[in-house]
C-alpha cells in the first residue's frame, strides 16, 4: 500500500529525514518509534502533505502511485488520515458540522449519496461510545477547550468516522491517562482490517502493550535505524533509544 524509497526531506533549509526506506502493506499495524526530535512528525506529516516540508530526493508510492504530487486534499480524499500530535482547535466550527461535512465530502468523491442528519448521527453514536467520547463534545467547537484526553479520544472518533485506508497517528498516546489510553488503543485496534494499513507513531512502548504492531521501526537521526517485531518495543523501553542511536553510529 505504501511505498517510501530513499526519503529525504528538508525544514527550512535543514535536513530532517536522511533516507528513508519502508513498506507498509494493507492489513498491517506499523510503530515508528524514536527519541525527541528523531523526525518522526516530520514522516507524518510528509505523508499527510503539509507544505513547509521539502522533500529533496526519494519518493513515496501510494497504491502504486506517487503520492508526492498529490494535494493534501486528494490524500485525504484517496483515504489517507493524520491524526496531529497537536490536534488543531476550530472556533466556531462545532465538531459534528466537521465530522458530518468531512465524511459527506468523501462520499461525494466515492459517488455515494450524503448522509443526512439523523443517519449520520446513529454513526457518530454507536463510534461514541467506542472511544468513550462524552456526546456533548459533538456540540462544541472543534477541541476548543477539550482535554488532552478528549483531544486524542476526538481523533480517534474522527478516523473511525472516515475510515481510511492508511492512517497514521502521531503520538495519539501521549499524555493520556490509563483509561483514554485503554479507550484509544480500542478504537485503534478496532480499524484493523485486511485492506487497512495503520501507522502508529509513539515515543513509548506502552499504547503498544494494546495494539500489537506487526513491525515496530525505530528512527534515529531521520533514517530507521533498526526495524523488527514487537519485541523490539520492549527492548526499547529496558535499554533506551541510546542504544539504538549508537548502533546508528555504527558503534553497537
Ligand atoms: P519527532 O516527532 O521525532 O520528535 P520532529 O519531526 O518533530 O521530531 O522534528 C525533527 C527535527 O526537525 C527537530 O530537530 C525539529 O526541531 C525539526 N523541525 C521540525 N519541524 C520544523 C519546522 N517547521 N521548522 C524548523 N525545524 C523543524
Ligand atoms: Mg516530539
Ligand atoms: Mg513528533
């Protein structure tokens, strides 16, 4: 399903991702793991193409097809989804009138008919209680005030509404307690299916305690410095990513 070959990609004039190789086939469950700052948001969000990032040589394929020269908009709609690390707030904007416009706009380009309001709140409801979600955070704006908590519970709730193909979280774990964090690794481990692919980006071991990944890829200083099976997250967590960093030197 997703194809990146020999990745490299630069911020403002800096190079981040140093040559990345890495096939994610539909049905399976991939960690991308990696100290602070390793650029793992940076893969997330190359894939999601945002604009600021350049990418200077390499390619990524998607379904057999450059998924480089596509808009982020025409990602989204070929079923990619990027759960932020930092999800946005949109005043004004209720979090139902985005769930409901987003799904429609995808059905449109799949020549489906819309769901109108009452069918389209059966499906959020019964995606509700998956996640755990409070209903009344439907109603307000798009994560203004949410918690940490409800921010990533929202994220969740919003992939399983749209339903994607491939989708990529980043760092949907981080600062959850143990019940949102039990919650979202359900609603991850609900989407798993043989034509879906999930990429899961986190910096600890312990979302993968309830979402068994079936590779777990350990980037360091922008390239994958070492890739295995779920074991290699435990090991991880008793070792450090030093010593993953300095095997990436060279030096293991
Ligand atoms: P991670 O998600 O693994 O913590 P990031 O991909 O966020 O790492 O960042 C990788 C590196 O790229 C860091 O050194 C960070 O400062 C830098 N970086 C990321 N985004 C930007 C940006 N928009 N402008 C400048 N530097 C950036
Ligand atoms: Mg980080
Ligand atoms: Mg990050």
């Amino acid at each position: 399903m997703l194809e990146i070959t020999n990745l490299h990609v630069s911020v403002e004039g800096k190079e981040i991702l140093r040559g990345i190789d890495l096939v994610v086939n539909a049905g399976e469950v991939h960690a991308v793991m990696g100290p602070n700052g390793s650029g793992k948001s940076t893969l997330a969000q190359v894939l999601a193409g945002r604009d600021s990032y350049t990418v200077t040589a390499g390619g990524v394929r998607y379904d057999g097809r450059d998924l480089l020269g596509l808009s982020p908009e025409a990602r989204a709609r070929e079923g990619i989804f990027l759960a932020f690390q930092y999800p946005v707030e949109i005043p004004g904007v209720a979090n139902i009138y985005l769930l409901k416009a987003a799904l429609n706009a995808q059905r449109l380009h799949r020549g489906l008919p819309e769901l109108d309001a009452v069918d389209f709140l059966a499906l959020v409801r019964d995606q509700l209680k998956r996640v755990g979600m409070d209903e009344a955070l439907l109603y307000r704006p798009v994560n203004q005030g949410f918690s940490g908590g409800e921010k990533k519970r929202n994220e969740i709730l919003q992939m399983a509404v749209l339903q994607p193909r491939l989708a990529i979280l980043d760092e949907t774990d981080s600062g959850l307690d143990i019940d949102a964090l039990k919650a979202v690794a359900a609603g991850i481990e609900a989407m798993r299916r043989p034509d879906r692919a999930i990429i899961l980006v986190t910096h600890y071991q312990r979302l993968l305690d309830y979402v068994v990944p079936d590779r777990v890829h350990v980037l360091a200083q922008g390239r994958i410095a070492r890739s295995g099976g779920p074991e290699l997250a435990r090991e991880l967590e008793r070792r450090g990513y030093a010593w993953v960093e300095a095997g990436a030197a060279g030096a293991d």
